[in-house]
C-alpha cells in the first residue's frame, strides 16, 4: 500500500508538471501570436496611412473634399499647435517622420492623423484579446489543476 500510494504522488507531481509545462507553452504560443497580429495591423495600418496621405497629397481634388468636410476641425488642430508640440516631444529618430508630416497639406496630414488613431484601435484590440486570451489559458490550467486535486482527495 505504501508503494501504491508513493507511485500515485509521484504521477500527481509528474502530471502537475506536465500541465505547467503545457500551460507555458500555450501561453507562449499565444503570446507569439497577439504580438503577430499587433506588428502586422501596425505595419498594415502605417502603410494605408502613408499611401492615403500621398494620395491626398498629390490630388488636389482630395484636398479640397477633406477641406471642406474637416474645416474647422483642421482650423481647431492647427490653432491648438498640436504638431509643434509633437515635434518638441519627439524622439530624434523620428524626425525625419515629422517633417515628412509636417510637410504635407493640411488634408493629408488629417489623413495621417486618422490613420494613426485607427492604427492604435486596432492594436489596442488585439492587444486586448490576447491578454484575454492568456488569462482564458490561465483558468483552464486552474480548473484542471482543482479537478485532479478533487480527485486525488478522493
């Protein structure tokens, strides 16, 4: 009897490993995957940016729809120095990006501003289901973890 029980501890140590073990590798993988899916909506989102921003820049059509549409939204962003401010609070490395920006018509640089907030909700929605996701893994680790310690008591 002492053998049996010694066995059945040491099985409940090796499962309860076996499931760390799987739990990790889950939520790594799971990790992997929402950091995927945030490089690929950024890189997705600043390419659509920059391609509407050119657009906008080079059509002159665009840039009297957006004008008239976002008037006094763009007179509002402007009036506020809102790009003078982010050029003082920029790091160095982004310059260049600035002045690409500041460089452009207002329509464009409305483009580019919508852009940028779009490319942030999305991210911030996949970073959001991947943290739910890792504490869905988390639970069903829990529950498993309970289940067999229920019926190790029994």
């Amino acid at each position: 009897m002492i053998t049996n029980s010694l066995a059945t501890v040491a099985a409940n140590k090796v499962q309860a490993n076996v499931n760390n073990l799987n739990r990790a590798v889950e939520m790594g993988v799971n990790a992997k995957k929402t950091m995927s899916n945030q490089t690929l909506a950024l890189a997705a989102g600043t390419g659509a940016t920059i391609a509407a921003a050119n657009a906008v820049k080079n059509s002159s059509a665009l840039q009297e729809t957006i004008t008239k549409g976002l008037k006094k939204v763009v007179g509002a962003v402007e009036s506020s120095n809102v790009y003078k401010k982010l050029e003082e609070n920029i790091a160095p490395y982004t310059r260049k990006a600035a002045s690409w920006v500041k460089a452009l018509p207002t329509p464009a640089k409305v483009v580019v501003g919508a852009g940028a907030i779009l490319t942030g909700f999305v991210s911030n929605i996949i970073a959001h289901k991947g943290s739910e996701n890792q504490g869905k893994i988390l639970q069903k680790y829990e529950d498993k973890q309970n289940i067999q310690k229920a019926l190790n008591n029994i």
